[in-house]
C-alpha cells in the first residue's frame, strides 16, 4: 500500500483479499498499519468446500499457480490456519470494529 500510495498519493482506497489468515496475519497487520488505514468492513463470502474448490481449480487454469488442485485445496482447507476465514464468529472477535457482509 506504501509503494502504491508513494506512485499515486490519490489512491487512497484498497481491497485486501483473503486475509487475516489467522490470528499471527491480523497481529501482523494492526502493528504495522496502525493509524495508516482504517477498515471499514469486511465482506465474508460464505460458501461451501466444494464451491470454493471448484472456483480456485477454474482459476488455476489460467492462473499458473500451482497449487490449484484438488489435493492442495482440500488440504489447505482442512488445516488449521484456514479456520479463520472459514469461521465467522472466530473472524468476528479478531475484527470486531469491522462491519460484517454477507
């Protein structure tokens, strides 16, 4: 955001995708942004496995990232540190000054 707003000081607004992760990422994030961005809300996109796996192997076909597969996808959505993203209430404590969407 730092490198973008230094290029062009009107660009003021920013959409962070995917993220907090966990608890260590938001951590990370409050430290470092503190008093440089004020969130607003967050948009949660409540969909099943299966949704979201079929979605990241549609994106892979054009995306060049290799870890859009089945075996990655269902193992990254089945590790702990995805749960954050996936459990509302747990996102919800980490960011409770935010807005929730869905």
């Amino acid at each position: 955001m730092e490198e973008t707003r230094k290029l062009d000081e009107k660009k003021i607004h920013f959409l962070i995708d995917g993220f907090p992760r966990n608890e260590e990422n938001l951590q990370g994030w409050t430290t470092i942004m503190d008093g440089e961005a004020d969130v607003k809300f967050v948009l949660f996109f409540d969909f099943s496995n299966e949704v979201c796996i079929n979605r990241c192997i549609e994106r892979g076909k054009s995306s060049g990232l290799t870890d859009d597969n089945r075996a990655s996808l269902e193992k990254r959505i089945h590790a702990p540190s995805s749960h954050c993203m996936r459990n509302r209430a747990r996102c919800a404590l980490w960011m409770p000054r935010a807005v929730w969407t869905r």
